[in-house]
C-alpha cells in the first residue's frame, strides 16, 4: 500500500498544505525573480523551513517543498555549477524534513495526527520559463524532450529522501504522459499528478481534464491525482469529472480565485473563496479525499481545512 492511501485508510480528508512563493511574499521576500520561491533556496533558506513548520502546525499532513521552480538550468544562470544547483534542489527537500521531524519530535504534535510526509514538488516545464507558461501548455517540445528536462531534477529529489513526488500544475497531456513515462525509470518511487485547469472540463491546453486523467490511471506508481493552481470555481466539476474515469484518490489544493500576471510576476482580482473550510466540504462530497491550497493561501486557510476534516473524522 502506497503512502497516501495507508494515510487514507485511518483518516477520511488527507490535509495538503498551502502556498509557499506567495506566502513569502506576504511575510516581506521579494520574489520578483524568474526563479520564484526557488531565490529563497539561495538567499534564506530558513524562511522556507519555518513556513513548513508553521503549515505543520496549521493542520497540514504534508509539506510541498521549494522546487517548482528549482531546475538545474536556472540555477546555473545565476553561476552556480551543475553539482552546486543539484545540492540546492536536494536542500529543498532536507529543509522539508527538518521542519517535519522538529514538528514530530514534540510528542505534543501527535495527538490525533498522522506522521506528516514530503511531497518534493516536480513543477512544469512552464515554470522554468518563468512567463505564465504552466496556464498555457503549448510548449512545442515531445514527450522525449520533456522527459529530458525532468529527468536530472527528478532524480535528485528522490536521492535527497522525498517520500512522494508531487508533479503539479501540469498544463498539458503530453507533459504528464512524459512524467508518468519517465517515473517508470524510478520504480521505488510514487507520485500524484495534478492539473492547471482553464475552467471545468479542460486542462490549461485545452485537453479534456477527464482525458488526461484516464491516460494515467494504469500507472501503479501515481498514487493520486487531482488539480492545483486553478480558481475554487471550477474545482467541484472538476472533482465529478476525475470520478467518472479514476479509482485513484483525488486531490485539489486550487490558488485563490485570482489570475497570474506573468509580465508583472504577480496575482489580480479578488480571491473567489470566502472560506475555504465550506469550499473543502464541497469538494470532499463530490469526491475528493486530498485537499489544500496553491498560490495566496496560507496557513490560516489551510488550519480551517485541517480543523474542518478533524472535526469530520
């Protein structure tokens, strides 16, 4: 039995935690920077450690480390070598599990709780581009390329003790039929999949949501699959669509409502969500079983979560 589903025989809502990039914006770093929350790796690494910790403490069972958009090759424009860029990518993972093992060490975080796991995050070849590219897809590359460029990342986050791989806020179907490929080459390893979506039915490419989830539900190492950094809008349809063609877990952890601004490197409009404890109820009745949040969320978000699903075991 794989990670998440030995956590979801014992509890009914696995709780993911929140935003990380935008919450350290909102906590004074500047992340101005093609690199985003990947700078912080670089310039306060203890910042990222504390915001695991503090989204341990919220209620989260999982940590959802700083490498979305950690890649070799953004690294070495910055001058780093490969083997300096690859430690950095593993250090995103070390400062995960540092924070869970000081939150479980204090017998007092246990009550009522399930031994938190990492989940090192495998962003989007659109995120390496750092122009909004991960709400688009059409990146004009094959499987093959994309496999490439995943590759060396993928395997340093599983050599630096990652418990699951969370390959997220993926845009298209080529890429996620690239990744499911290429996690064959890690056979001890699993993953779970999610999806930038542009509104109930399709991926941000425009592929049908329940076709690309179809396309990986005979893969036995993607242990869930789900969508992430999409408005709560379209989340419930979402949610029914999965459910017509996967018997795996489903997982949402949407962005607030607002939209990115790549040009800006920033979020406009106003959040959707009033509350994300109702939006989670919703979503755990149309069938979702991992929920959480993406970009300008926080931990108080993520505590109404977890005290909502607490409440509900």
């Amino acid at each position: 039995m794989n990670l998440i589903a030995s956590i979801l025989e014992i509890q009914p809502v696995l709780v993911i935690d929140g935003a990380l990039a935008t919450e350290l914006e909102r906590r004074g770093y500047d992340l101005k920077d093609d690199l985003w929350s990947a700078k912080i790796l670089l310039e306060k690494p203890e910042a990222i450690k504390q915001l695991h910790y503090d989204y341990f403490k919220a209620g989260a069972d999982c940590a959802i480390t700083a490498s979305y958009q950690a890649t070799v090759e953004g690294f070495m424009t910055r001058g780093l070598n490969e083997a300096e860029a690859i430690d950095l990518i593993k250090k995103s993972v070390r400062l995960a599990i540092e924070a869970r093992d000081e939150f479980w060490n204090d017998k007092g975080n246990r009550v009522g709780r399930s031994k938190p796991f990492v989940a090192a995050s495998v962003g989007p070849y659109g995120a390496y581009l750092a122009d909004g590219s991960e709400y688009r897809g059409n990146y004009g590359l094959t499987e093959t390329e994309l496999m490439d460029f995943h590759r060396q990342r993928m395997r340093a986050l599983i050599e630096a003790g990652a418990d699951i791989l969370a390959c997220e806020t993926i845009p298209c179907l080529i890429e996620a039929q690239a990744l499911s490929k290429l996690l064959r080459e890690y056979p001890n390893i699993t993953a779970w999949f999610s999806f930038s979506c542009r509104d109930g039915t399709h991926v941000s490419e425009g592929q049908l949501f329940a076709d690309c989830v179809k396309d990986l539900e005979t893969n036995p190492q993607i242990a869930a699959v789900g969508i992430n950094c999409t408005s709560p809008r379209y989340i419930h349809s979402l949610v029914r669509e999965a459910k017509k063609v996967t018997s795996k877990p489903i997982l949402v952890y949407p962005n607030s409502g607002e939209s990115f601004n790549a040009e800006k490197n920033d979020w406009n409009g106003d959040p959707v969500s009033h509350s994300f404890g109702e939006d989670a109820k919703e979503w755990y009745e149309a069938g979702a079983r991992m929920i959480g949040g993406c970009c300008r969320t926080s931990p108080e978000d993520i505590s109404v979560i977890a005290n909502w699903a607490r409440n509900h075991t």
